[in-house]
C-alpha cells in the first residue's frame, strides 16, 4: 500500500516540513510521488491562503498569480469570478481600499473593440479573468460603435457572468441607435449573466420623455425580451426609462436575489418570488406600503429618503409596515428621518442582526430588538430624555458603562455618527473590548 494514502496531504506535508535538507532529499529519492508533492507543497498551500490574499492583494498583484501555474491559475479565476465585488449590490468599501472599484475591461470606443478582437483571432476562451466587462459609449450612443460591441458579445458573451452597460439618449443625434433595441441585442448575448448594472445618460434636455417611454413600451410589446434565467443581482441609476427595467425586472423575476433600485420607489409592478435583498428610495409613508410587496424571506432592505423629503416618519408606522419581515430580515439600513412617540411601541423583528438607523427621541425600543448584534445610529445628536431606559445620552464617551450591554447580552458593537457643539464625531464601541478590560 502507498505511504501516502494511509495519512491526509497536510499531514504529510507537516512530517516533511520536520525533516533535515538531506533526509528530504533522500525521501525525494523514495518515489516519483514523494519527489512531486516535495517539489510543489505550495499547491497544496495555495488554496489554503488564496482567500486571504484576495482581501489584502490590489487585483493586479493577485491576478498576476495566475501566471505561476495551471493549478493557481484555476484557483485564482474560481474565487475572483465569484468575489462579493460581482455579486453583491454594495461593495465600494473593499473595492476602493484594493484599487477594485472599476473591475473588468472598459470598451469605450469603436477601435478599441476592433483592435481586442483581432488580438483574440484564435482565442476560443474565457479571455476576461473576472468575468467582467464595461460597454460604454463616450461618443453618445453612435451606431457603428454598436455594431462593434454586437461583434464582441457574438465572439464572447457566452462568458461573461458580470456587465456594466451605459448608453446615451441624445435628441440632437437623429442617426442614434435607438436604446430598446441596443439593450435587447445585448442581453440575447449574455446569456450566462448573474448580474447587471444599468445606467443611463439622458442629456441635458431630453426632447419628450413620455414619447420616449411610450416608444419603449410599444417596442417591448412586439419584441419581448429573451429570459434572463441566471440573473442574481441587479442595478439601476435614476436616469434608466422606467420601461427599460420594467422589462429587465419582468425576464429576470424568477432568479432574482438583489436588487439595487437606487433613487426609484418601487410600486410592485413585477412579483420577485426569490429577492433576497433590496435598495429602494420612499417620498412618503404610502411608499413603505410597496415595500411590503417584497417576499416575506427577505434577509436585507436598505431604504433611503427621496431628496426632496425632509419630513421625519413614525418610528412606529414604518416599522409596523417592515414587521411582514420579521422572521428572515438579517440587516435593515434607514437613511430616513424617524421620531420615536411617547406610547413606547417595540417593533417585532426578532431576527434582526444588522441596524442603521437615524432616530428622533428615546431609544426605549432597542431592548426589543433580542438578536441585534450591530447597531449604527447616525444624524445622532446627543440629548437627555427623560425616563430613557437605554443610556446612551450622555455616555458617547465612555459608552463600555452604559447599560445597554446588559440590557442587549447579544449587542457585539455601537457606532455613533453625528455632531455635537464640537463638530462632528464618530464613535466605535465593542462588547470585545469591554470584556478585555473587565
């Protein structure tokens, strides 16, 4: 029986590592198996550490592994096709600290796209590391550059899992391909895709956008949109047509997770069975009304305030509208104004983990909140309440003697965000450190 079959690889490479130069030698002298596995522990190491490396490296330092073998090339292209860069609906943070904030290859212009596929004449694979392109048209929208970017999906959108696509609507421009079409062709092309970020240019004065909707909607009436059947994650600017992501919403319904609708209020107009995680925008408190269109297993809503609403919403009836989560929402972000009342209601979210909040009054309902384990409080402005159970007031700077860890065993961090008569302050406190110093 081999020697090697009778103990896992780790182990063997711990023995090895023990050894003096010449006993490895003379073990490498044993077998070619022996000889092997000494000569290349790093494949075995490899793996171990490539997760680590991809949270520290810049992309092009950890792309560059791709170089030293077939082995590390495969490794390397399975975890960075699926970084939480492509497949979450938020990730500057990690982006921008490693220098991923634009990731993929940028086809801005006709040329350049004529000149990518004549270096890739007899390239029959995957020729983007990522996975990831960006189409985007810097000389607005103009035909022949369309052409191009057709020729490009024709030859590779079979491998493509992640696409940035802007286009530009421009009135003056009468020789414009018109954008209906151009997003059709292109996800046709794309059938392997997971995740899409849409954006729009509509100029500075867009010549008659009900026309332009209307056009849109008669378009996609006689030409449906092919089904997006591996569509995760999807992302829209403010400037996209409402018809043009009605459309996209409508052929990707039945695979979609995320959805990042930015400054639009959703209005449950396509059912979304399998969405997981929302960024939408509300105007009023009618809005948190289509938010409970969402399926009930949502894990993650972010929900941010119109720009031209300043009033503050009821703590109250916003989150009696957020309490058809209650059994799955993990993470909730408020970047809307609250106010607590005086009738002490305490919301029903017992699975919530993960809180971003902007609140008005005492905190008294955060007790009620059993499994919170983060809590960010922003807009925060330090003021006495009278009979406020939680103490916070008061105890920004020294926030390891408030109660608030006893009245919440499962709290592991506070952040405070706001101003006080000094300026502006951000705090950090952790039950880890507390503990340390107890």
């Amino acid at each position: 029986m081999d020697p090697m079959e009778i103990l896992p690889p780790e182990v063997w490479l711990i023995i090895f590592g023990n050894l003096e130069r010449q006993d490895i030698l003379n073990c490498m002298r044993t077998n070619s198996k022996w000889k092997l596995f000494m000569r290349e522990p790093t494949l075995l190491l490899f793996p171990e550490v490539i997760s680590h490396l991809i949270n520290v490296l810049p992309k092009n330092d950890f792309l560059n592994c791709r170089q030293v073998c077939k082995s590390w090339k495969k490794d390397v292209d399975e975890l960075y096709q699926n970084h939480p860069l492509h497949i979450t609906v938020d990730h500057m943070h990690l982006s921008k600290e490693l220098e991923w904030k634009h990731d993929g290859i940028r086809f801005s212009w006709t040329p350049q796209i004529e000149k990518f596929l004549a270096r890739m004449k007899y390239h029959t694979d995957n020729p983007f590391p990522g996975r990831c392109i960006e189409i985007y048209d810097h000389l607005c929208n103009t035909p022949a550059y369309w052409i191009s970017v057709r020729n490009l999906l024709q030859r590779f959108g079979k491998h493509i899992w992640y696409a940035y696509i802007k286009y530009t609507v421009r009135s003056s421009d009468p020789a414009a391909a018109n954008v209906e079409k151009i997003l059709r062709d292109c996800l046709i092309l794309l059938p392997n895709l997971k995740k899409l970020f849409l954006d729009a240019d509509l100029g500075a004065q867009l010549f008659d956008t009900e026309g332009l909707y209307q056009r849109i909607s008669n378009y996609y009436t006689l030409n449906p949109m092919t089904k997006l059947n591996q569509m995760e994650v999807l992302s829209f600017t403010d400037n996209l047509p409402t018809p043009l992501h009605t459309e996209i919403l409508r052929c990707s319904s039945k695979t979609l997770k995320k959805l990042d609708f930015c400054n639009y209020i959703y209005d449950g107009f396509v059912h979304l069975p399998n969405l997981e995680e929302a960024n939408v925008m509300i105007e009023k408190l009618e809005d948190f009304e289509k938010i409970g269109l969402f399926p009930s297993s949502m894990k993650k809503i972010s929900i941010k305030a119109a720009y031209n609403n300043q009033k503050p919403f009821s703590f109250e009836a916003v989150f009696k509208k957020l309490e058809r989560f209650r059994k799955s929402l993990k993470e909730l972000s408020m970047e809307v104004k609250l106010h607590t009342l005086k009738n002490r209601f305490k919301p029903n979210l017992r699975g919530l983990e993960k809180l971003t909040i902007s609140v008005k009054g005492p905190l008294y309902f955060l007790p009620s909140l059993k499994g919170l384990k983060y809590l960010k409080i922003f807009n925060y402005k330090p003021r006495q309440w009278k009979r406020n159970r939680v103490e916070i007031c008061g105890f920004e700077n020294r926030m390891q003697e408030s109660n608030i860890w006893n009245l919440m065993p499962s709290l592991d961090t506070v952040v405070l965000e706001g101003t006080s008569s000094s300026g502006n302050f951000a705090k950090t406190c952790k039950r880890t450190k507390i503990a340390a110093k107890l």
